[in-house]
C-alpha cells in the first residue's frame, strides 16, 4: 500500500500518491469530490489495488493471480488526478465477494477454499454442496499502522488459537502470511522499493464465490472495527481470536466507517473486463464530429483535461474525477464491471448545482477559453453508436440538436445517463481496451474589447491616451458561418452570453448585437466562437459554406450620429479560430488589422470619433454697436482685464486708460483711431482684433475647442495667448499678419472648429440606452 503526505496531494498525475482517508466534505481526496455532510468518523473515499511496484494504480481485471494484488491510494495510470495523506494511525483490511456477505480472508491453508463463509461447512446442518471447511483469518494479522508519511508496519506477524490436541487444550501460534511490496518483490528475484512508498499484500484470502472472479477490499479505522466487534482495543481484539465472523456490520467493517474496492484476480477463469474510456480532443472546426480520416484537418486529442464520473445511483454521493490522456491506444478508463447494467454519466464541467444534481463541487475546468461542442458514445471498435441526443446546447452558438449520432450535453456540461450493458459486455482477456468509449469535443472561443474615443485631432491615427466616450453604440455582427442557437429564446440566451444590456436582432440568418460603451469607455463581446479553422495546409476556411457574396467574418462597427465624424475606419473585419497548445484549448482573433488606431491598453480595437461645428464670428464693430454691448457680461470686461493688452494704460488709447472700467470703454477702444499704428508697432490694431476675437469665442466657442489657425490646429486658448505673446514681443511685421489673421476669423461667419469633447458630447449627445 502507498502512502504518500498530505502537501503531496495536488502534484501532476505522473506522481503516485497513498492510500488516504480524509474527513473532509468539500475538498478533493483520491480524486473524489465529497459532496454531502458524512459521519464524522467515517472514511470517505476509495481505496485501490495494484501491483507489488505500485506501478499500476486500479489494475482491476488484470491480475493473473490473488498473490500479485496489493493495495495502493494511487493515482497511476488509471486513478484520480489527486489525494490527501491518511493521518496516522491504526487500521484493519478484509477481503470479501462483492456484496459483501462472504468472508474471504483466510488462514494460508484456506486460501485455495471456494466461497470462504458462505461455502463452508456447519456441524449438524450440512451445507451447500459444494460446502468446504474452512477457516477465516484472524483479525490480529490484519492490522496494521502508517506513520503518516510513507511507512507502513504489519502489526503481527503471528497469531495464537487454543486447540484441542491429544484430549488436551493447548495454545499453537501459526504465522501471519501478508507480505509488504518489498518483500514479495525481493521473494520474486527482485530489488528495490516502490517508488512511492510501501505497497500491502491482501492474500491470503479464498476464492470468491462471484462468477465474474469479482473481490472486495475493505479498509477500515482500528476503533471502527473494535467497536463492531464489542473489543476494548487492540490486545483484546489479539488476545480473542476474532476473525470478524462474531462482529456487527460487515465481519466488524461499517460501510459509511470504511473504504472499499472491487477488483478481479484469476484463480481459475481467464480475467474478464468492462472499462469504459474517456477521451478529449480539439474539434477546432466546430464540425462535432472528431476528423481523424479528413485529408485536410486532423483533430487532436488532449492530455490533462478532468472529467467527472457519477456512479449508478449517485455512487453514494461521490464521483471519482479523472483527467484524460492524448493517447487513444490507452485513454483514461473507470470500470463498470459488475454495475455495467446500471446507469452512469460522465461531465467535463460543474457549473452550480440543480434540484437534479445537489452536488456542492466546485466546478470543472473552470476559467476556461473553452466550451463542449458535443459528446459521443462509441464501441471498442471506435465506431459512432447511433443514440439520440437528449436535452438542447445551453450556451449559444454550440452544436444544434440536428446532428445526428451523438449524445448532447446538458446544461451542466454532462452527458445524459448511458446503460453500458446496452451496448457492448465485459469480455475475457488481461489487456483489452475499454469496451466503450465517452468522447468530448471541445472548441476555443475568445473575447474582443473595443473602445470608443475622442479624436480630437481629427486624425487617422490613435496614441491610445485619447479620451474616451461613455454610451456609445457598437454593434458585433456575427456571421452565417458560426452556429446559431435555437431560435427561441435567443434574447435571454445571447444576453447571458454576451452580458450585460444588449439589443439582439437576427437578420437572414446573421446574428447582430449592439452593446453600449461603459464609464471606461470600452465595451467587451463574450464567447465568440470560431467562424472559420486553419487546415493542416495552414490555409484559413470558414466553419461552414457561404454562399458567394456572403459575408463569412465577423464585424464589429459604430453608429455615427449625426454631427460626428470618424478619425479613421468605423468598422473592422476580423476571424476567430480555435487553438490547442500544451493540453488548453482556446480561441483567438485573427486578421483584425487595426492601422494606426491604436486601442488603449487592454482593448483589441478603437473607434476614434470628432464632432465638426460651424460657428458666426462677428467683428470688432459689431461689438462696439449696441447688438454687441447687449451681449457682452461684466465677466468679460474681467475676463479681458486680466490679460496684458488691457491690464495696464496703454500708449493709443487717448479716450481712457485700460483696465476697462466699462462697456462704454470697451466701445471706444474698439472703434479707436489707429492711423499712427507704425508708431506704435500696430499693438493698437492688434489689441483691437484681439478683444473682438476675445468676445466671439466667449459667446460663439469655448477657450478648449480647437480650430485650424494658420495651419495649424489649436485650442483658442492657446490662439489667445500666442496673440498675446506677439502683442508684448513681436515684430511690427508680425503684429501685422496676427491681426489679420485675427480679422479674417472676426468676419467669418462660418468658422469651422473641432469644440472639446464636452461641447461635442452637448452639441451632438451620443445614443444612449
């Protein structure tokens, strides 16, 4: 038996781990999900045979003889994917039929009896005809302890009966005949440990009386057994003899109180055996059909991948979880022997629990970048079993209930309850394949962020720093070539799928989806599932036909109000394909060419967007008549006052001194003589074009909004304050040209500006839902 610590559990399935008891209700032991509150005191989980080497965890139907079965936790090839250390303590074993009722450990001289208890004789009553004396073994030689690490010791190595010899009661003691893994191998002409630890002989024990060659093997707590027997402890157990035959329970073993395993041995009919197989592989072209024989693609099976099997009858509330292998000639296999007429069903995710299934697990492949396309049942020679499909996809864009041959999975990623036994029988031989096969096809699927921003350069190209615009319509449109769902229902379903507030229509066969942008701007379509699919030639094929013309990519695209104008594409083109690489499946975009519109940091596309206003401009005479004193505010006479033209007296402005102290002298200066203008380096005319370009951006623009100024583009802020840089310490030359630049604005009536994106957002409001 190996035994392995408890940091030890979760190491990859290359690494062997002990028998273990965990009382534990939500956490994984043996590969077993706990799944509902247990007795305190009992041992949940499952307990495994192997070889002497503890090379092969579960060998189940392969051994050639009851000598060479050991016990062992695993996992190895066929066990779960982890498991916790056993504390440390004592413990007794047994070996049984498979019901139970038939004890089959027996003193070394028995071991070749049929049938053990059930088959031996009574005095006085005779028995079944094939009834033959036998002799259980003491429970003193079935005890033994582990340290909690990796050492296990046998407890006695001999027993003592009292006997009646020659008229007279004498006590003889016989040895105890189990070996450890060490010695048997040591025995056999070999060397060395078990990698992993010690491994525990269960013979000597009789043959059962199953047809099949079917055992049981029991490990249970010392104080369990103790207490079923009515023995204070381990001496008294020792000094009593018992067998287990005078014990309550099973032979002293309480089911809930202890860990079993069936498994088959041949004394005398060649091995039989019902595994059912667990394959995964990349349905990369979203076909639901696994293309090992297309010239152009071949799917790949997937190594690492969990699967939960469920027992008939719920297994008692547990289910062993395994995790799958790449390689077809020997797949991750559970056995159904003896229970093949029974329903099982196997799962690769979990997602919440239903009134059907109130397992409290923890789901399944969970941050995945993946869902089940289907799942099929196959025969061992690989060939598709005609069953129908029961349930409907849960998730969008999965394989429809038209495909025929295929189980189809739930809800909760599950295939429907399967009879073995319908479908093929346990058969003879030590190294068969399984005889069934459960097969899931999975494909990748992505996600794309797309953000919307204000570009209010009026550009082609995105630095990623623009800001960006909340409430703004993007629609996914997706194309004929990715399967829709079911029809009915659609909304609730794609809305689940996509999240959040989304209008869905479905035009000719097209699925569309407009989602609006959130407070970061950016909004994020879920779960698309591949259009097309790389052949092996590497060229790019769409998932299904199109016909001519047809749009077979997806597109992704912005409404553009009225008043608003794109700084570059408003849509883009791309494909989702499906990838596997080292055991995970998931999707990616592709051909998504994005230019220089670079997206802000963690999105995979931006829409860059300027609104275009025209605004009438008036001159330095309106605002000197009464039209324009009426418009004008005591805030922007202080508004002007603070800048250097007007803050200090001038030397031109004869009718008073600036600051102005009115609007009567904000007219006058307006209107003021200028002739000696060379005089005074033209500030005068400059300053005069000035306060009316001042007034018009006040009244008809904002100080941020941007406009294109002697070639180039600037907030009029910044045109103010470079006048007035030109004012202070310009050239006569340059005053000159500022001030008709400045006029030319002044008696536009139609100034083109790009306005900041608060005045855009109030001048053109974005949709909004």
């Amino acid at each position: 038996m190996i035994f392995n610590k408890a940091k030890d559990a979760l190491k990859a399935s290359q690494t062997k781990f002990g028998l273990m008891f965990v009382i534990l209700t939500s956490t994984f032991f043996l590969g077993i999900h706990a799944v509902k509150a247990v007795d305190p005191n009992r041992l949940s989980g499952a307990i495994f045979t192997t070889t002497p080497d503890g090379s092969i965890v579960n060998e189940n139907v392969r051994y050639e003889s009851k000598e060479q079965v050991f016990l062992d936790g695993g996992p190895g090839l066929n066990a779960p994917r982890s498991a916790a250390a056993l504390p440390a303590g004592y413990y007794y074993f047994q070996v049984t039929d498979p019901s139970g009722k038939c004890l089959l450990s027996s003193i070394f001289e028995d071991a070749g009896v049929n049938g053990g208890t059930c088959f031996e004789s009574v005095k006085g009553r005779g028995g079944p005809k094939n009834a033959q004396t036998f002799s259980a073994e003491p429970l003193s030689c079935r005890l033994f302890y582990f340290d909690g690490e990796d050492g296990i010791t046998l407890m006695n190595s001999t027993y003592t009966v009292t006997e009646k010899v020659k008229g007279q009661m004498v006590e003889r003691s016989y040895p105890c005949q189990h070996k450890l893994g060490t010695e048997y191998i040591a025995e056999n002409g070999g060397s060395g440990t078990p990698p992993d630890g010690e491994t525990l002989q269960l013979f000597p024990y009789a043959n059962t009386p199953n047809p099949g060659g079917v055992y049981k093997a029991w490990v249970s707590a010392a104080h369990s057994v103790h207490s079923a027997c009515g023995v204070a402890d381990m001496d008294a157990m020792n000094s009593s003899g018992e067998t287990g035959e005078g014990c309550n329970g099973f032979f002293g073993f309480i089911p809930r109180w202890s860990k079993t395993d069936n498994y088959k041995a041949d004394h005398f009919n060649p091995p039989q055996g019902f595994d059912v197989g667990i394959l995964k592989y990349h349905d990369a072209n979203l076909n639901c059909q696994f293309d090992d024989l297309d010239q152009y693609y071949n799917d790949q099976y997937i190594a690492g991948w969990e699967i939960g099997v469920i027992e008939p009858n719920g297994g008692d509330g547990e289910e062993q979880i395994y995790m799958t292998s790449n390689d077809e000639n020997m797949p991750l296999a559970f056995s159904v022997l003896d229970k093949e007429h029974l329903a099982w069903s196997t799962h690769e995710y979990r997602w919440a629990n239903t009134p059907t299934t109130p397992l409290a697990l923890t789901a399944l492949n969970t941050g995945s970048t993946h869902i089940t396309t289907y799942a099929d049942l196959l025969d061992v020679s690989r060939t598709i079993i005609e069953k129908e499909g029961v349930g409907i996809f849960a998730s969008v864009n999965a394989c429809t209930t038209n495909i025929q041959n295929y189980v189809t999975r739930l809800a909760t990623e599950q295939t429907p309850d399967f009879v073995p036994g319908d479908y093929a029988q346990a058969i003879d031989g030590a190294d068969n394949p399984p005889q069934l096969y459960v097969r899931f096809g999975n494909v990748g699927f992505d996600d794309i962020t797309v953000c919307k921003v204000y570009s209010a350069d009026k550009g082609g190209t995105l630095s990623g720093n623009e800001p960006i615009i909340e409430g703004w319509p993007i629609t996914l449109t997706v194309p004929k070539t990715v399967p829709l769902p079911d029809i009915s229902d659609t909304a609730a379903k794609i809305t689940a799928k996509f999240g959040g507030s989304v209008d869905v229509d479905i035009v000719d066969g097209s699925l569309t989806v407009t989602k609006y942008t959130d407070t970061s701007g950016c909004v994020t379509f879920n779960g698309l599932l591949p259009n097309a699919y790389k052949d092996d030639l590497n060229n790019l094929n769409p998932i299904i036909a199109v016909a001519s013309g047809e749009e077979s990519q997806y597109v992704i695209s912005e409404a553009m109000p009225s008043g608003w104008y794109s700084g570059g594409p408003t849509s883009y083109n791309f494909d989702v394909i499906s990838t596997a690489s080292g055991g995970n499946i998931a999707g990616a975009l592709v051909n998504l060419n994005v230019g220089q519109m670079t997206p802000p940091s963690g999105a995979d596309a931006a829409f860059g967007n300027y609104c275009k206003v025209t605004v009438d401009f008036d001159t330095k005479g309106y605002w000197h008549n009464n039209n324009g004193q009426a418009e004008l505010t005591q805030a922007d006479i202080d508004y002007a006052n603070s800048k250097l033209p007007y803050s200090s007296p001038s030397a031109y402005f004869d009718a008073g001194d600036e600051p102005f102290d009115s609007k009567l002298e904000v007219s006058l200066f307006l209107i003021d003589d200028n002739g000696n203008a060379d005089l005074n380096g033209h500030q005068e005319q400059l300053a005069q074009q000035l306060l009316a370009f001042i007034f018009n951006v006040r009244h008809r623009a904002s100080m941020d909004a941007q406009t294109h100024f002697d070639g180039t583009l600037m907030t009029f802020s910044e045109i103010i304050d470079s006048s007035i840089v030109i004012w202070a310490s310009g050239s006569s030359a340059e005053r000159v040209t500022r001030q008709e630049l400045l006029n030319s604005f002044n008696e536009n009536n139609a100034v083109e500006l790009v306005p900041d994106q608060a005045l855009c957002e109030q001048l053109y409001p974005v949709n909004n839902n």
